[in-house]
C-alpha cells in the first residue's frame, strides 16, 4: 500500500497526531484538507529530508531495520520488538509511531490487525539510509598496492576435492571425518590453502566446522548437501557420479552461485542478518571502501554468536567468506596499514543475477589444453569435466589460474590397473590439445598403450 | 600475450591463447623480462619464474612495486595470487634500500688500457645487446648464453669496451688457451700484454685458472691469490661461471676488481644452488635462449636421437645380479654401444664427429676400432691442443673426449655428437655436450645419445633430457634395429 491509500484508510485522529507532529497548519476537522495537507508535506523532498532526520534519530537502528525489511507489513509482537531497538516503553513507542506519518495501523479483520510502512515510504526511507551511509562510509580512487582476489579459486578446489575423493581411497574416521593425512593433501593441492590447526570451540558454521577449516568445510559441505559425496557406512568417502555430472552440467558461474547460495543459508543460522548486512555491502561498496568504515555502517546487524565477538563474526565469517567466494576482494597498501574491501564484478553477477542469466567467463572452446614435452598437461580453459578425464592417468601437479597435471609412470599404472580406457585418454589429448603431443611424450604413449603396463619404459618417478 | 599466474611464482605465457584480444602490452614500459625469467620455453607456452634478482635490480633502475603489479594485473588472465604480489613487493622493497649499485657515470669514463676490437670483427646483434647490457648495467652481473653463442666474444668486447685491467678466470687449461687465442685474434693486445698463470701480474690482461689461482703451496699458503688480491683489476671475468663451486667463488670474490663479469651457458646447477654463486656474482643482465638463436640462424639446428641399444647376453645377467652402482656402470659399458657408434660412424661419414662418454676403458676400446684419437684426464695439455688443432682443421673426422671435455673447449667444426655415458642424469652436462654441436656453422647438426634398454638409464636419460626438452628440443627414441636399417632419415 501506498502512503497515499494509508492516510485515506487512516482515522481523522491519527490524521490530527500525524498533522500536529508535522507541525501543518490546516483545518484540524476536515478529513481531506488533513490528507492533502500531509502529502503535499511529506512529498516536498526537503521537509521529508527534514522528518527523515527526525526519525532517524529518535528511532535509530529500529527505523533502519524497519526500512531494510524484506516485507512491510508486520504483525503487532514484531513491531513492538522492532521499536524495542529505541529503547522506550513498548506501547508507548507504537503510539509515537503511529503518529508520525511513516507507520499506519491496518484492520485486515474486526480481531487481527498488523502495522504497515507504506510501500512507496519505505524505498524512500532506504534511500535516506543509502545516502547517509554514503556520506559515512570512505572511499578511495585509485587501487591498492596488494589486492586478495580469489576469484573463482573457490570453485576449482571444489573440483579438485571432488577429485581426490574420486581418484583416492578416503577413509573416515569414526566420527566421519576425513583424516588429516588427506586434508594436508588436499590443502597442497588446493589453490587456496588455509590453516589446518584448528581452535577447540567451534559449530554454528555448518554440518563439517568443527572437524575442518572454515573454507574446506565450506566445500565439503556443499558436496554433502548437494549429495555430490557420500560418507559411506564403511567409512570411507566416494562420490555419487550422478549427482555429480548434475551438478557440473551447469555453467562455472551458476556453479559458484549455487555454492554462495549455500554459504548464505548456512550461515544465516549463526548470522540472522547476513541476507540484509550483503545487500548493504553489495548497495555500498561498489568501490574500494574503507574495510572500517563499512563495518561501521554494518554493525548493528551483526550479533555476537558464542565465542565468536561481533568483530570476529564480521572479519571471520563475513568478509573473509565473501573473499573465498569471490564475491568481494581486500586490499592494503602495507600489511599493517588500512583494509580496503570492494565487490568485485563477479561478485555483483552472482548476487544480482539469475542462474540462468549468468554468462561464463570463457566462451567454450573445443582446444582446452597443452601437453608440453616434460610429461606435463597445462589446462588453458578450465573444464571439469574433461579435467576428471584427465586425471585417470596424470595426477594434478598445481592448481591456480591454470591447472597443471603431470603423466607419471605410477599414474598410467594406477589408471590402467583400474581398467581405464587409455585410448580414449590419448584421444581426448589429442582432440583438445592446442598443439600436437610432442613426439617425445607421443612415443611413451604408444609405448606405454602397446604394453598394457610400463615397466619396462620407467619414466622418472 | 595472456599471462596465467601461479601461487608458487610460476608465469605461465601463452602467446597462442588469447581469446580476447587483449590491449597491446608492449607499449608499457616494463616487460615480463624485467622480473622474471624463463624456465621453461615450449612451443606454445613460455614459463617464467618470479626472479627475485631482476627484481631488485628493477627497484634499483628507479621501478616499483606498484608498476609491476599493474603491469602483471593487466596482462593476468586470473587475479594476481597474493604470494606472487608479496614476493613483488618484498624484493622490489629490498632492492630500494640496498647500497645503490655502480653507476653509469663511472662506465662512461673508461680505463686507460690500450685495448680494442680490431676493425674487421664485428658482433652480431644479440652480441651486442649483451654488451651494452653489462656496461649500461650494475657493476656485477652474468650473462646467460648457450654455448656456441659466443660467450668468449662477448667477453672480449666489454673488455675491449671498459678498457680496464682485467682478470679471466676460466676453468681448465684448455679455455686460458682460448681465450688468449681469442684475445690475440679479435683485440689488438699482443702477446706481450698478457699473463697467462703468472705469480704476480702485472701486465693489462691476466688470465688464469680457478684452480692454479685457489692452490695452495707446501705449507697451506694461497700464494698466488694473494699476489693477485694486491693487483687491482678494473673487471674480473668469470668463465662458466655455473660450473663454480661456491667456496672457490668466495675466495677468488675477494679479489679487487671493480666489475665482475660472470659468462655462463646454463642457469642450472644439479646441486640445486645456482642461485648461490649467480647471486655472489650479481644479477643476470642479459639471457639468451638457444632455441631463439637456432630460430634466427646463429646457431645449427639440432636433431636429438636417443638410440636404445639391448643390453643381453652375459652383461645382462651381470646387470640383473650387480648393486646399483654396478648396474650404472655395466648398462654404461655395454659392448653393443660400440657397434652402435660404429654404424653412426659409419653414416655420418666425413663428418666431424665427437664421441663423448664419462668411463674410459669402453671409449679406449672404441679409440681402437676407429683408429681415432682420445682425450682424457691423461693426456698432456700440449698434446690436448695440437688434437683440437687437429680436429678443428679437418684433419681428424672423429675425435673421443671422456669428461675432461665437458666444459670450455672450442671445436666449432663438430657436426655430429655421440654420448655413449653420462654422469648420472646430470641436465647441465646434457645441456654442455650438446652445445659443443650448437655451432654458428650453418649446418645441421646431430646428437645421439645411447642408451642401454630396459635398464636403469632409460630413467637417467629422462632426466637428463627434460633440460633440452625445456629448452624446446625435442628427442626422438630409436630403437637399435632402426639405425642399421636405416629406416630413419635425416633429411626431413
């Protein structure tokens, strides 16, 4: 509802509380002139700019909460635990809102009635909120010396979890955890490596926090939840191959979207406001903005949760999360200088598009990959699928913007023991390598195809 | 140009990928050259690797951090991983504050040593560069060149450019003899301006041994390096100077040159620590690939051949029963190599063909069934000369050298090159015999390399290849049979 419907649905005395706080000099007892008279007030920007002030500072956080909301409509106890926030008397408080001219009382039945900001009131008020936060937050022109921008990093050590437990023997622990031997593995092969020295307390951050670093737990979780990986009974990890190819039919990007999407769910629990401090992040920092002073403007939507203080929430589980997504990138000049956040490009398309509008980085081309002459397979164009493939006779050597693997005696061994099809395997090199195998490496190939094994052509191990 | 960049400070260049038509980069003032340098050169990829060294002396010529960080985020194909930015900044910031090296003012007034380029030698392109880039640079550094490249010219023209009192540090007998051949051939220095091993110097050129000058008489006393330490020299050139262990560089170090100049063909050391004495010496100012050199004619084309030769019979069971060290040595020796040799022989008729090997007895055996010349740690070093005359002339078409001549001889006129053993998948030997083929002589050129089957070298061999394979050669495998049919062509 408008404001406009909200007055003419208003009582004459609300319209005279409403009037009077505006401080309107109009006949008090015509229903019309009351209704005319406010909104021709409360559209003329700089006395709406004026009341905007006002409220903002006698309601504070709860007027900004009020106008961020997804809905406007809100049932009696919400609203009394919104205003609560001023830190007035409850009844009170209502009532002193109610005369203001930005909340009105609906009858939806003779017994139920629900407050409501008219609709049009509320963009206003979040516009208000935009341009003072605007004015609060600070900004910088040119670009910070050193920048931590992970990109897609977070996706492709997905791909390669999803590898490992693919191509090795994972076992659990009791409690269903993988063993640390592997997570070290892991952390080398990962392009992104985190910590693996865990604090004691940990929960809240999703199904795996407390056996994992919050970034491979992350990823694991996702795989769990999208049933991509299966604990199995006899403790040891695989992969669901159908659920698998599902999920890597879809383009890089919705992939990444999916596993922010994840994020966002998850830990929402311990962050009640998270969908709400990024749509401010998101609204804000389209430049490189002063980390501080963003989280500033955040702050009173960010709670402690257990052992973890408001500030740890925002730089632990906030914005350190967004950067391993790739939603949003730090900068700094000198390590113990200023933090400066930005959201990055990719950030703003996973956040503001549908999955299927979501365009890929890389236009598909059929050549993907380089076999070099040192036994090395460099991937220009990553692909997991064909990466998967890859991997049956080579093993990943390093991952980052390109991905490296590395044809190994003992991982031709390891494939064809598994029965693999190794010329299927050369084919796929073949077909999408850039350029001709190098005659060396070709020659081992057929060598190694001709003999069904390779002792006898044991290439450096 | 698209630039993929990796954590562990690993270039990635491709040339060939670039799917979107990026901006032109040339027009920037910092090249990929300037931090970084190549490691690995493939046909369609180029890897370079961060290099702290170029870095610092970017800082030093005036750059910073944050232009090369600019640089590399427009080239990047991905966002620039941190550690790659850390180690930019770390080292730029070291090389700000380090004592600021020599300058340019001090190059352009020379010294006063009567010495210069006769009129009718001239230096190729490259050559050149090489040298504006020493004089032009800090007062130390080494200069990267395939052998065959002409590393000893280079040499002699910032000498002859400088003009000051100089010091040469070769590593064995036979290079001093080269280089005062070279000195005689392309300067105008006569033989009276040089010390060739003197005790105490004191004409305008010395040129000596790493050895002789480190040696100790009777009673522990260095006393030739301390008479060379009273001697000022304006520029110390160190020959090969990868080939330097790092405990001789420390001592000869010390000596009071005002330059240093270090000439080297490979970056590679086995022992891993050739960023050791490259960083004692001082950066690499000017590098050279061999593959850019084939590519523009200075140097042969090269067609590398690993023959496969069965090792059976006797000398089998022997292998299968021998430690380890023994099956080194027996698939080494094996006896079908010779007729291996032989038959290349044979093919490559009049040829100027060097047969090399890291045992002796097996290549005195072969001296006997070619009536061919050997050289080895036995033979005098007058006797050395006259053969290199000898072969270098024509006059001999197969010359056997074991390891004594893996290092600093000139025999420019050797098409075809044998290795019948190696020292244990040593890449820099590799890289060292087949540049005594990779010669300016126009022709193409061969190199075989033979290795026993089903043996322990087959592994070796890899190694010791993936250095030329990094440079962008290529080996082609031959099994034994293919080389007597002769079911192969070298003609393509």
């Amino acid at each position: 509802m408008r404001l406009s419907e909200c007055l003419n649905h208003a009582s004459i005395s609300t319209l005279q509380a409403i009037a009077r706080s505006l401080q309107l000099s109009c006949t008090m007892y015509s229903k019309l002139d009351l209704v005319q008279s406010i909104l021709e007030s409360l559209r003329n920007p700089l006395c709406l700019a004026e009341q905007f002030d006002r409220w903002h500072e006698e309601w504070g956080v709860s007027l900004r909460r009020i106008a961020l909301h997804r809905r406007n409509t809100f049932a009696k106890e919400e609203m009394e635990y919104l205003l609560a926030f001023a830190g007035d008397d409850t009844s009170h408080c209502l009532k002193r809102a109610l005369s203001q001219g930005w909340l009105f009382l609906q009858n939806d039945s003779p017994r139920r009635h629900s407050y409501i900001v008219p609709k049009d009131m509320q963009i206003a008020l979040r516009e208000h909120f935009h341009r003072h936060w605007r004015g609060e937050i600070q900004v910088r022109g040119d670009d910070p010396l050193v920048q931590v921008d992970e990109g897609m990093a977070a996706l492709n050590d997905l791909h390669t979890l999803l590898q490992y437990v693919q191509q090795r023997d994972v076992r659990l622990t009791a409690s269903g955890a993988m063993y640390k031997r592997h997570v070290l593995q892991l952390m080398e092969l990962f392009e992104v490596e985190e910590p693996t020295e865990l604090p004691q307390w940990r929960f809240g951050y999703g199904r795996r926090t407390y056996d994992y670093p919050d970034r491979l737990a992350l990823l694991y979780d996702f795989a769990y939840d999208e049933g991509m990986v299966v604990e199995r009974q006899d403790e040891r990890l695989t992969v669901d191959p159908a659920r698998l190819s599902d999920f890597l039919s879809l383009g890089r990007k919705a992939q990444l979207r999916r596993l922010l999407q994840f994020y966002m769910r998850t830990y929402r629990r311990p962050i009640p406001r998270l969908y709400d401090i990024i749509a401010t992040i998101l609204l804000l920092a389209d430049d490189w903005t002063s980390s501080a002073s963003l989280y500033a403007v955040c702050a009173p939507q960010v709670k402690a949760f257990y052992y973890d203080e408001p500030k740890d929430v925002w730089d632990k589980r906030i914005v350190k999360m967004l950067i391993h997504l790739g939603v949003a990138r730090l900068g700094y000049d000198d390590e113990s200088g200023e933090r400066w956040f930005q959201i990055t490009k990719l950030g703003q398309e996973l956040l503001t598009q549908d999955e299927a509008d979501l365009p890929d980085e890389l236009t598909y081309q059929q050549a993907a990959l380089v076999v070099q002459p040192n036994f090395e397979i460099v991937v220009m164009l990553p692909d997991a699928r064909m990466e998967a493939q890859i991997a049956e006779f080579a093993e990943l050597k390093s991952s980052g913007a390109l991905r490296v693997y590395r044809i190994l005696d003992r991982t031709v061994e390891r494939g064809l023991s598994l029965g693999r099809d190794f010329e299927a395997w050369r084919a796929l090199l073949a077909t999408r390598g850039m350029a001709p195998i190098p005659a060396n490496v070709d020659r081992m190939l057929a060598e190694w195809g001709g003999r069904g094994g390779i002792h006898a052509a044991g290439i450096g191990s | 140009m698209v630039v993929y960049p990796q954590a562990d400070g690993r270039l990635y260049v491709s040339r060939s990928a670039d799917p979107a038509g990026r901006l032109e980069v040339d027009v920037l003032p910092i090249a990929m050259d300037d931090f970084a340098q190549p490691i690995q050169v493939f046909d369609d990829v180029t890897v370079y690797q961060l290099s702290p060294l170029r870095l610092r002396e970017l800082a030093r010529s005036g750059r910073s951090a944050v232009e090369v960080l600019r640089y590399l985020r427009q080239i990047a194909q991905a966002p620039v991983p941190i550690q790659v930015q850390r180690t930019i900044i770390a080292e730029m910031a070291a090389g700000s504050v380090a004592a600021p090296a020599l300058t340019a003012a001090m190059t352009a007034s020379p010294g006063d040593v009567a010495i210069a380029l006769r009129q009718d030698k001239q230096l190729r392109a490259y050559q050149q560069r090489a040298v504006e880039a020493f004089c032009s640079g800090p007062a130390n550094g080494v200069i990267a060149m395939p052998c065959g490249a002409g590393k000893t010219v280079v040499g002699t023209a910032i000498l002859a450019a400088l003009r000051m009192p100089a010091l040469i540090l070769a590593p064995n007998e036979a290079a001093c003899a080269q280089w005062k051949q070279h000195l005689l051939a392309w300067t105008t220095l006569s033989e009276r301006d040089l010390d060739v091993h003197a005790d105490e110097p004191n004409k305008p050129v010395a040129i000596a041994t790493y050895a002789r000058l480190v040696a100790r008489d009777r009673r522990g006393q260095m006393r030739r390096l301390d008479s060379y330490r009273q001697r000022s020299f304006g520029l110390v050139i160190y020959d090969e100077v990868h080939a330097l262990p790092a405990r001789w560089f420390r001592l000869t170090a010390e000596l009071a040159g005002t330059r240093k100049l270090g000439l080297s063909a490979t970056l590679v050391r086995e022992d891993g620590r050739a960023g050791d004495v490259l960083s004692l010496v001082g950066p690499v100012v000017f590098q050279m690939q061999a593959r850019d050199l084939t590519e523009a004619g200075h140097l042969a084309p090269v067609r590398c051949f690993e023959v496969r030769v069965p090792l059976a019979g006797r000398e089998r069971q022997d292998y299968e029963r021998g430690s380890a060290a023994d099956k080194h040595r027996i698939a080494a020796q094996n006896a079908c190599k010779l007729e291996a040799v032989e038959q290349i022989c044979a093919r490559h008729r009049g040829e100027r063909t060097l047969v090399m090997g890291y045992y002796t007895s097996p290549l005195h055996d072969l001296a006997k069934r070619l009536c061919a010349p050997i050289i080895d740690g036995r033979t005098p070093a007058a006797e050395r000369l006259r053969l290199y005359g000898e072969f270098r002339a024509g006059r001999m078409p197969v010359l056997i050298v074991s390891r004594v001549a893996n290092v600093a001889i000139d025999l420019p006129a050797a098409t075809v090159a044998v290795q019948i053993s190696g020292l244990f998948g040593s890449r820099q030997e590799e890289a060292q015999r087949l540049g005594r083929i990779l010669r300016p002589n126009g022709k193409r050129a061969v190199f075989y390399s033979l290795v026993s089957d089903d043996t322990v070298e087959v592994k070796r061999a890899f190694h010791r290849q993936s250095y030329l394979v990094e440079q962008g050669y290529s080996y082609e495998i031959l099994a034994i049979d293919e080389l007597y049919k002769g079911g192969w062509s070298l003609c393509d």
